[in-house]
C-alpha cells in the first residue's frame, strides 16, 4: 500500500490563497492516479481534482480557473494551489492515491488537512 502526508492547511480569509502538499511513500510504484477531495461537516466526500497516470487532469467545476494540480514525480508529492479562496471551500482536504495491484484498483486516503476560509 501506500502512505500518504498532506501538509498545508489553515485559516485563511476569503479571497486570500493556499497550497497544500502530499508526500508518498511505500508501494508508489503502483500508483496510477493522485487527487484531492475535500469534506465539509454534514457533506459527503467530493471530488476536488485529479490527475492521471498520463497527466489527464479534471476539476470540480466550483473550483476551476482557482485551483491547480500538479505533481513531482521525483519527489513522489503531490500539490494543489488555491487562490481566491470562498468559505464554501472550507473542509477537510484530503489526499487520494489509486493503486493497481494485478487488476485490481484500491484507494490509499491521507489523514486530512484542514483548510477555513473565513468571510
């Protein structure tokens, strides 16, 4: 499996900006897509961007032309630049890796960080 550390997070006034981070570690090798989704209390989990194995990228639509997703391959991280930040954008941001192991897909999840976008 693999194990994955978001760093980043915290409070920040509408309007302002924030990058968040992700380190792998472990089975990396078998990674074929990284992403962010986020949970506000009371929401399910949502999509926030992802990116492939072949650098295909999709967004929500809420937070296109505001975010940005890219990755180090290097260095085995994983990013997401916010600007223009909205209180609806306050949640738990997590960190996801999917994983092929023969043929089947598994989902690594990070522990979370939190991002407050006060108003």
């Amino acid at each position: 499996q693999v194990q994955l550390v978001e760093s980043g997070g915290g409070l920040v006034q509408a309007g302002g900006s924030l990058s968040l981070s992700c380190a792998a570690s472990g089975n990396v090798v078998a990674i074929v897509g990284m992403g962010w989704y986020r949970q506000a209390p009371g929401s399910q989990r949502e999509m926030v961007a992802v990116i492939g194995k072949d650098g295909t990228i999709t967004y929500v639509d809420s937070v296109k032309g505001r975010f940005t997703i890219s990755r180090d391959n290097v260095k085995k991280e994983l990013y997401l630049q916010m600007r223009d930040l909205e209180p609806d954008d306050t949640a738990v941001y997590l960190c996801n890796a999917k994983v092929r192991i023969y043929d089947m897909e598994y989902d690594n999840w990070g522990h979370g960080t939190q991002v407050t976008v006060s108003s």
